[in-house]
C-alpha cells in the first residue's frame, strides 16, 4: 500500500510500531497529537486539517493500546465522512482489543458501507482469548489486499502450527462467556487501579473504555530528584520506578507522547496493589 513518499496519519498515543512499519515501507510518518481532554480520539477536524494530497494510509486502533480509549459510532461515523471525500486514503483499524470493551458493543469503521472495500481490519486471539503465546493474528480486507498479504506471508512462515490452528478453532466455537468473565474481572481491576492512581499525587488520567492499561500524564515529577536520580523525562521516570520501586512501566514516549507512562492492570488484584504500594512510597520520595 505504502511507497516512499506517501503519507500515513497515525494519532498518538498509538502502538509502538505502526511508525517503524511505515518507515520499513518507505512512506513518511504523519503524528497527530489527541489530548488528555478529548480522551485521546483524534476529531474529525484534525483528521481533515492532516489530511494532504500525498495521504494514502491511516492507522489507529480502538480499543486503544495503550489509552484504552474507544470511539463511539458518532466518533467513528465523522471520521468516515472525512474519508467519503478523500477515496485514495486505506483505513488500518487495529480491532485486537475487540472484546475488551467496558462501555458497550465493538464499533467498527468497517460498518460504513461507503468505506468496507477501504478498511484493513487487524485482529486476533491473543486479547479476547487470552491466546497471547499462541501468536495467531488475522486480517480482514478486500482480495487485493489479501492477496498481497497472503504473498508475502508464504515467502517467510509455511503456516500457523497445528497446536495453534486446533485452538483457534476451539475458541471461535464456543461461546464468549470465558471472556465475558474475564473482562468483567478487568472492568474490577481497572475501578481499582483508577482508584489508587487518584491517590498518587501528581498522576492525571482518564478512565480507560478499553483494553487493559491505564496512561497517566506524570508531567508533575519532571525535574524531580532521589539520591542519584533525576527525572526529566517519562523515560526517566521509569527507570526509577524500575530501579527504586521494582515495578516495570512503559515510557510513553514510545507509544508518542513523551508526558505519559503506561501501566497494566492485566495482573492479579494482589500483584496491583503491591505494586502500586511501591509506585506511591517511590515518588513520595521525589522532591
């Protein structure tokens, strides 16, 4: 899809290698920056404004990793009349946390008839199945794109092992209700974790729809020092938590905005609050 050259829209926070794919292919990588206050969903406006003759890709994912942010049909729909006017634009929409949704029914971009023969869907069974070592993904899209896909895929793996081919097949049979189960123990995890970041001072987060992470802005430490430790960047920060409070966060400079880090609640509830203990104890320290 990509030449050098064309333009692909990604909004950040996005997962880490949407940009590095496109650099592979040669194309130039368009970040457009969402905010804290529009819980981190590009608008259709911004999309217009990103939007040049040279734009042949766009890339996001919903639910989001690492946000869990989830556009809503609305949402999606505005998004999709920008795409009505600009038909030489594909639409990748990463769908692997699908299942992992805390406020209603998946929506897809897909759904607009307009735009179906446009839209690569990404997905998968490692989220909604907890198949995560299984490493079976899938797309939907139409046959050209398939097709070029499914060529370049033979040249580097002969096919998905048996083990994982038998699962998969055991997992899209049944009945959801082992996910059903599993989400509503993440929808508990997450009020939990929601409700020890608030009594973190100086972390500043939304409440995630989706996935399992949360994606505080941790802005207020920069500047700060313990013993030999210097924050001056969310890298920074994490390091320290690393080092300090013995718990592995994620910069959120990787992801596309440098003012965050992403934390995971895909844990046992004792592991969050032991965890989270550490965090608290470790930045009190800062000053």
């Amino acid at each position: 899809m990509i030449q050098e050259g064309d333009e692909v829209i990604i909004p950040t926070p996005y997962w880490v290698t949407y940009s590095e794919i496109v650099k592979l292919a040669d194309g130039t990588v368009k970040l457009v920056e969402t905010t804290l206050k529009n819980g981190y969903k590009i608008t259709a406006q911004q999309l217009e404004e990103a939007i040049t003759p040279a734009t042949k890709l766009f890339m996001f994912s919903s639910p989001c990793n690492p946000t869990g942010a989830v556009y809503t049909h609305d949402e999606l729909y505005a998004l999709a009349e920008v795409f009505k006017k600009h038909p030489q634009i594909i639409i990748m929409a990463d769908e692997i946390y699908e299942y992992i949704n805390y406020v209603g029914t998946h929506e897809s971009i897909a759904q607009f008839q307009e735009l179906k023969d446009r839209v690569v869907i990404i997905n998968g069974l490692s989220k909604g199945f907890a198949m995560t070592g299984y490493r079976l993904g899938y797309i939907a899209a139409n046959a050209e794109i398939t097709k070029a896909c499914e060529k370049i895929q033979g040249q580097f793996t002969s096919g998905t092992n048996s083990i994982t081919q038998r699962a998969a097949i055991e997992a899209l049979k049944h009945d959801l209700r082992p996910t059903e189960k599993m989400v509503k123990e993440f929808k508990k995890r997450r009020k939990r974790v929601l409700k020890l970041v608030k009594d973190i001072k100086g972390m500043e987060c939304f409440e995630p729809d989706g996935a399992f992470y949360i994606f505080p802005k941790v802005t207020a430490f920069f500047g700060k020092s313990h013993g030999e430790h210097t924050i001056e960047n969310a890298d920074d920060l994490c390091m320290y938590l690393l080092n300090v409070a013995h718990v592995s966060t994620v910069t959120g400079r990787a992801f596309g905005n440098p003012e965050c880090i992403r934390l995971s609640f895909a844990n046992s509830m004792e592991n969050i609050e032991k965890g989270f203990k550490k965090i608290k104890e470790a930045l009190a320290q800062l000053k």
